[in-house]
C-alpha cells in the first residue's frame, strides 16, 4: 500500500529548547518541484513560531519560492538590473539605475536585508532617512527603481507582496525656471564668440529650444535649408556598457520626434558653422570620423552630452550674469515665446512634450500663433 501523500503543514509541535526559545518543524511541497521539503522555524515564544509557521506555508500556498529567503535585497537588485532592465532602457536609465543601487541601496541597512523580509515600514524609514540629504526628485527615482525591482520579485514569486506600495514621499517643488532675459542672452553670445563651436550651439538652442542631447545628435540632413526646417530624429546617449560611449539612439518619447521650422537668421549661423566645420573636415583628412554630424567633436566625434553641459558651465563662469545650466536655454526659447503671445499647440509641438497641458503646466498660457510665428518671434526678440 502506497504511502499517503503529505501536504504542506506537517510537521512537528513547538518546543521550547534550553536555551528558552522555540522552535519547530514543518513539512511543504517545493512550488516548482513539487517535491516534499522541510525547514526550522525559531521564535522567541511558542505564539512567535506559529504566526511564523502559518505565514511560511501562506507563501508556500502563493508559490513563493523558499530559497529566495537567503537573498538580500540588494544581491536581488543586481539580478534585476542585469536581467530585466539591460536591454529595456536607454544607456542613460540603465546608468541611473546603477548609479542609484550602488551609492544609495547597497551596504545599508536595507539594502542588507533579506528581500523576503523587507516591509513597508522599512523602505519607508529608508526613504525619509534619505529624504533628509537627498533632493525630492532623486527621492522619487530611488522609489521607483525599489518598486520596479520589487514588483518584479513578486511577479517571480520571491516574495508574497511588493511592499513599496502606498509609500509616500517628500514633497517636491517644480523646478524653477530662469530664462534668459535679452541683455544676458546677448552678453552670453559675446563671451562664447561669435563663430565659436559653442557660440554656435547656444545660438542653435535659443532659437530651437531641442534638448541638449537631440543638440548632440542632429545630422546636416536632418537640416532642409530650403524649406527652412529641421527634423529631430535621434539624439546622442551614453552606452550601457562599462566603456560608457556616446552613440545616436532613437528619442525618448513619440512626440519627441518633431520638425522644427527655422529662421533666416539661424540658417546663416548653421552654413556658417557648416562651412568652418569642412574647413576643419579637410584639414584632418582620415583623421576625421565623419558621421555628417552638425555639432561634435573636432574629429567628428559625438560630443557626450555631460561634456557639453561642462562647457557651457565654464561659459557662464566667465559670463557676467547670473548661473544657468545648459538647460535654461530650453526654457529661455519656450519662455520668450510665450511672452510674445504665441499658440501653445505649436509651442508644444515645437518643444516635443507629448501633452499640451505639460507645456501649461511649465510654462503657462499662450494666445494663439503657428508654429513659424513662434521661431521668428524668439528670433526677432533675441535681436542677435
């Protein structure tokens, strides 16, 4: 006669040991192998290893993977990162990722913790405790990579529940916004140069407001010098490898990809810029690495987007204004534009926000125009 089947529960009664705390025996079925597996559970009173018990053999019933006990939740982090999120991301994201789990998550505390036994309770402590040296909006990305990773352990069953649910964070404040007036703009022109490489880059952003790494990405034949437009089809992106090399990716969102009307006036610069730029092309011969791009290296290489912001920061340290960041000439463009009275629809579409009420919600409120009339008119108000 066959032996009857023993299912999950069996096991010994509590007992208490010498040393005053208990313990027992229990018996479960492997969710995966289905074979008949047995584990100690310890507790300091008879009531501690039965609560245990009963919540073992519920996450045994939920397909939680025993195992997985003796993971931590940064060692799952790493997993997650290299399996789940590797070919999913930009280069960019993946960095951040990386970036955000070794200098904020692993070694602490929490990051040491058995990734079945972290609770809500914990990561919260853990994100007001960061909360307290760390800005709002890096908060935010440090939730949601733990709820991203986390999600994706309950999915594997490793865990019964994602406890970064319902997990409230600091407040955070919009970011501010100092566009250019018309005196800065033209004292910035005069210290980058005219003619320069960055001179020319700055220029390009005030009257385009594209961001700095679709600046990094553009191609001359992206640019229809007679019909008066551009086209903004990829952007430059650090690679997700340690070698971490810029290189043209697709754009971040569907909106993202644009045509921007241009004016006669930067359409001087740009063959000005095009024509310095086949001086230099000749002069290195093979030496140059031509990827028909409009604004790189001198050798024709991507320019990384980081060392473009590092240029133009040592600019404006020599600048007689105010600090910006490479960033506010974005938010210069849209800004003039809608002092001058302009349509939010071509606004939007011009800047690559998915969403009219994005542009709203940064920028405020604009009369009607078309997209043409919003690029001459931050040109004629510049006046450079």
């Amino acid at each position: 006669m066959a032996r009857p089947r023993r299912e999950n529960g069996a096991g010994t009664e509590p007992k208490q040991g010498a040393n005053g705390r208990w313990w027992l025996k229990v018996s479960y079925r492997d969710p995966e192998t289905d074979d008949l597996e047995r584990t100690t559970i310890r507790g300091a009173s008879q009531g501690e290893v039965l609560s245990k018990k009963k919540e073992f053999l519920r996450s045994i019933e939920a397909g939680v993977k025993p195992k997985a006990k003796k993971m931590t939740l940064q060692e799952w982090l790493d997993t997650w990162l290299e399996v789940n999120k590797i070919s999913s991301v930009s280069g960019k994201s993946y960095i951040i990722y990386q970036t955000i789990i070794d200098n904020h998550i692993k070694d602490t505390a929490l990051g040491k913790k058995d990734i079945d036994k972290v609770k809500r309770v914990d990561i919260q402590r853990f994100i007001n405790e960061k909360g307290e040296t760390v800005a709002p909006s890096y908060i935010g990305q440090i939730k949601a990579v733990l709820a991203d990773a986390l999600n994706v352990a309950e999915l594997d069953h490793l865990i019964l529940r994602n406890p970064c649910k319902k997990i409230k964070l600091p407040q955070v404040e919009k970011e501010e916004i100092h566009p250019l007036n018309q005196e800065e703009v033209k004292k910035l022109l005069d210290t980058g140069g005219s003619g320069s490489a960055l001179y020319n880059i700055i220029f390009f952003t005030l009257h385009t407001g594209v961001r700095r790494g679709e600046v990094c990405g553009i191609r001359w034949t992206d640019i229809d010098f007679k019909n008066k437009r551009i086209e903004i089809k990829q952007q430059a992106k650090v690679d997700r490898t340690h070698d971490k090399k810029p290189y043209l990716g697709k754009l971040k969102t569907k909106s993202s990809y644009r045509t921007i009307p241009i004016g006669n006036r930067l359409i001087e610069v740009l063959k000005w810029h095009q024509a310095q730029q086949n001086r230099l092309k000749n002069d290195l011969g093979e030496a140059y690495n031509d990827l028909d791009l409009v604004f790189c290296e001198p050798d024709g290489n991507i320019t990384y987007p980081n060392t473009l912001d590092s240029r133009f920061t040592r600019l404006m340290a020599k600048t007689p204004i105010e600090r910006r960041t490479f960033h506010q000439l974005r938010h210069t463009f849209a800004s003039v534009a809608i002092s001058q009275g302009l349509n939010i629809k071509a606004i939007s579409k011009i800047l690559g926000h998915a969403k009219t009420s994005i542009t709203l919600d940064v920028y405020g409120h604009l009369l009607p125009g078309d997209a043409e009339t919003v690029t001459q008119a931050v040109a004629a108000y510049y006046g450079v």
